[in-house]
C-alpha cells in the first residue's frame, strides 16, 4: 500500500472548521482540537437552518475557513441536488457567501474517505441510512452514486444494504449481502484495500478481505486535509 502525501504547508497554519451535515445530526469539530459539538438536523432541515445551528455551535471557536461535508452530489464546490433525508433549497446554494469565510464543500463521503486515506486506490463505502461511496486514486478523490446502482429483483444496493435492508431481511441476512456487494464492486474497481465506515459497520462482526472498519469521526480529518493537503485532488 503506498504511502500518503505528506502535508504541504507555508506559513501559520489556518484554523479549520469541519461539518459533518447528516440526516439525524450537524456535527462540528475545529481542527484546533476540542470535542466534537452536535445538533439535531432531519427532514426539514434548510441550508439556512444549517447555517444557523452551525453558527451556534460554534460560537466562542476562532476558525478561518470550513469544509462542509454534505449528504448528497456536489459539483462546483455547490450541492448540486437536494437531500433525500433533508429539506430543501440546497441545489446550488453558495455557503461560501452565505458564512462570509472560505468554504469548500464535498460529498459526505467523500469527506469521510478522504479522512481515512492511507495512499494507493482505496473504496469507502459507507453503511448508514443508505450506501455513501468515494474513490481516492493515487491522492485524487471522486465520490461516486453506487447507491443506486441495480442489484437484485429489480431492486438497488440500498435497498439491500442501506438501513431499510437491514431492518428487512434481518442482520444475518443484512450481513451476507454486504459481503456480496464489497465483494462485487471489489472487482468491478479494483481497489488496493477498502475502508467501511457509516453507523452501521458496527453491526458487521467481521469484515470482506482486504477491508479495515471504518470511524465516523474521520469525516473530521477529511475535512482538514481538504485545506491542508496539497497533493489532494478533489
């Protein structure tokens, strides 16, 4: 497995502000350190309300810029797509003005993947109330919608993986499933190692070949590394 990129840095380093936006919580962490701040978020969640709950959070932090982690395609550094688990107004909404800072915002996963990157052609797949995937390819990040991708009975990966399979068919069954799925998309895209992250990798009491367990909090790193890593592509 090759090595990861070394960070690349000129003069004080800036603080970074990373939120995680998910279906269930706003998260924050600075990468100044501290401890991880939280609110509830859910279906009616507007980019708006975000932006307020994340300025409340965060009151008394000193930061420079923010990485925003966001749960759905982003493309020109905008959500490109309202969120199945939010509410709406978020395609093409500009956080960067709306924050008055530098923003840079990425698929959700992605993030996440980025935060755990350790070199080569690494697969995230993310586990939760669907299926999050991303690529990094030799330090240069794509996310990637596989969720929805045909699987079996006329029904998608989600479907089966997601939080509704699990709660469908039951975690033995669950289980065998996303076995069959890493093991498929393993040989569609030939990674050199997969990371499985998402709230439900708890649940897998072992892992496909090649596959190390993902942490939720790297989506913190990940969105550090966005600022700090040079060798970073996204």
């Amino acid at each position: 497995m090759a090595k990861a990129a070394k960070r690349a840095t000129t003069g004080p380093e800036q603080i970074v502000l990373a939120v995680d936006v998910g279906g269930s919580h706003v998260k924050i962490l600075t990468s100044a350190g501290g401890k991880e701040r939280r609110a509830d978020s859910g279906l009616g969640l507007t980019p708006q309300q975000m932006i307020a709950t994340v300025k409340t959070l965060a009151e008394g932090l000193a930061y420079d810029v923010i990485s925003i982690g966001y749960p759905g395609p982003v493309r020109e550094n905008k959500p490109s797509l309202d969120p199945a688990n939010l509410g709406t107004g978020w395609d093409g909404y500009d956080f960067t003005a709306a924050f008055g800072k530098p923003v840079k915002v990425v698929n959700d996963a992605l993030m996440q993947a980025i935060g755990s990157y350790e070199g080569g052609r690494m697969l995230f797949l993310g586990l939760g109330t669907g299926l999050g995937a991303a690529m990094i390819l030799d330090n240069v990040g794509q996310p990637m919608e596989l969720a929805h991708l045909p699987y079996r009975k006329g029904r998608s990966f989600e479907d089966y993986i997601g939080e509704r399979g699990l709660e469908k068919f039951g975690k033995k069954k669950w289980r065998k499933y996303v076995f069959d799925v890493v093991e498929r998309l393993r040989a569609a895209l030939q990674p050199d190692y997969i990371v499985i992250g998402g709230g439900n990798v708890d649940r897998l009491d072992e892992l496909p070949a090649k596959s190390r367990r993902g942490d939720n909090t790297r989506a913190f790193e990940g969105g550090f590394r966005l600022w700090r890593d040079r060798a970073l592509i996204v």
